[in-house]
C-alpha cells in the first residue's frame, strides 16, 4: 500500500535510497535501452539499478522531484543524454527532452544535453540508478540532488 503523500511509483527501496541521498548526489533515471545494469555496478554506492514499471522517464523524475528538489547551486541540476551524430544529422525529434524539461519545471533549451559516452560516464557513480520501462529514446537522465531546507 502506498504512503499518503508518496507517489505510487516511489517505491520503498527507491524511498530510501532517495533520503540517503545528500546534496550533489547523482540520481540516474534511465530508460529501458540504457545500460542500467552496467552503470549501476560501476557505482560505489547503488551496485544495482531500482527498477520502476508503467512509468515513463519523465513521469518518475517528476515524481522524485515531488520529494527533492534539484541543487540550486549547480547551473545544470538536469541533464540529459544528447542525440548522436547520425540523429543529428537526420533531425531526429526526441519527444522525451521536452517531457523531462517540462516534468522538472523547465524550458527545454535550459536542459544540458551531454554527448552519450560522457553522459555514460557521468553515470557511472550516480548515488542510485532508476531503470523505467520506457521504450522512447533518449529518455535518460542525470539529476543532482539539492538541499532540503
């Protein structure tokens, strides 16, 4: 049964590493392409990624900002994995930006699109991973704890 007060898709496991988590630490929410398992493992904190079903990226990150904010003192507290080369070239529209930008009160030209590998990188010592179901394509995303005044 959930918490009053707690979105349904918060789970308990994703609760607790959620108020583990301290300010600037990384929160990956991944979709169901990306290497979760990889990424987590690497991790020295999470090992494994918590996985969430019947949500899409954007409405998991929307209801984890229900419980954090992002870090107010970081110019990019929302990242997010930018389209490779060859989507460039060909214009590839990524629906999923504009629904994380909008999940975390944003414009979607203020989110910071960083390039695959080093978005992989970047990853590799989130404080947790989140995997979602989410089949849309390039619905990852990197979030940076702020403080809970």
């Amino acid at each position: 049964m959930p918490l009053k007060g707690i979105p349904a898709s918060v789970t308990p496991e994703l609760l607790y590493a959620l108020a583990r988590a301290g300010h600037g630490d990384k929160i990956v929410i991944a979709d169901a392409n990306f290497p979760s398992s990889t990424i987590a493992a690497t991790s020295p904190t999470c090992r494994e990624p918590i996985s969430i079903t019947g949500r899409t990226t954007a409405q998991v990150l929307q209801d984890v900002l229900t419980l954090l904010p992002l870090d107010q003192y970081m110019a990019h507290p929302l990242q997010v994995m930018d389209r490779v080369d060859s989507d460039k070239q060909r214009n590839l529209h990524v629906p999923a930006y504009a629904a994380l930008a909008a999940a975390a009160g944003m414009d979607v030209n203020s989110l910071q699109y960083v390039e695959r590998f080093q978005f992989y990188s970047e990853a590799k010592d989130a404080f947790v991973v989140i995997r979602t179901d989410d089949s849309s394509l390039y619905a990852n995303a990197i979030v940076y704890k702020g403080v809970i005044s």
